[in-house]
C-alpha cells in the first residue's frame, strides 16, 4: 500500500500540540499509514517526529531548533582553521623530506 499525495494541495503546518496528539494516536491505533492518509503527511513524516520527540521533548514542543551559542560557533570556526594549518604543516613537511631524500 502506497501513499499518494497531491502536491499541489497547500502544505498544512502543525502546531507542537498537534503534533503532539497525531503521534499519541499513533502510539493508541499503531497504524502509521492509515494516518499519514488521514493527516495528508507522508509516513516518514510521522517517524521524523517521533525521533525528535524522542531526543527532546521540551524541543519538539517549542516547534523551533535549540539555539547554539555564538561562542561555539567562533570555537568550531577556530578549530577548523586550525586543522586547516595542520594539514597544510604536515603537507609543507612532507615536501622538504621528499626534497632531501629523506622520505
């Protein structure tokens, strides 16, 4: 059984809440497909939501993603950079080895 959706049908938004009640009925009738026809979603919608309930409710329900620090951001761009010399050290060292005969 496949699920045929239109899509040029307008895509409905959920909210949290109602989220929240289409995978409680999920969890009563546990009949995902029936569903998915019912709410106009595709199945592996449902299995997305779930997931992410899963790893953070209080985030689910807020409907947003958690907000990352800027600082983390500057630290991960920093780290990079660094790899980024790394690399390009040990590349520079490889070539004066290969230019001496060492390697």
């Amino acid at each position: 059984m496949s699920v045929q959706l239109n899509t040029k049908e307008r895509i409905t938004r959920f909210t949290p809440q109602e989220k929240l009640d289409i995978l409680r009925e999920w969890e009563r009738t546990a009949n995902g497909m029936e569903l998915a026809e019912r709410y106009r979603v595709h199945p592996q919608t449902l299995y997305r939501w779930r997931r992410a309930m899963e790893q953070g409710a209080q985030t689910f329900l807020s409907g947003r993603k958690p907000r990352v620090d800027p600082r983390i951001r500057e630290l991960e761009r920093e780290n990079q950079n660094l790899k980024d010399a790394l690399v390009l050290q040990a590349q520079e060292l490889m070539l004066l080895k290969k230019r001496m005969n060492l390697v």
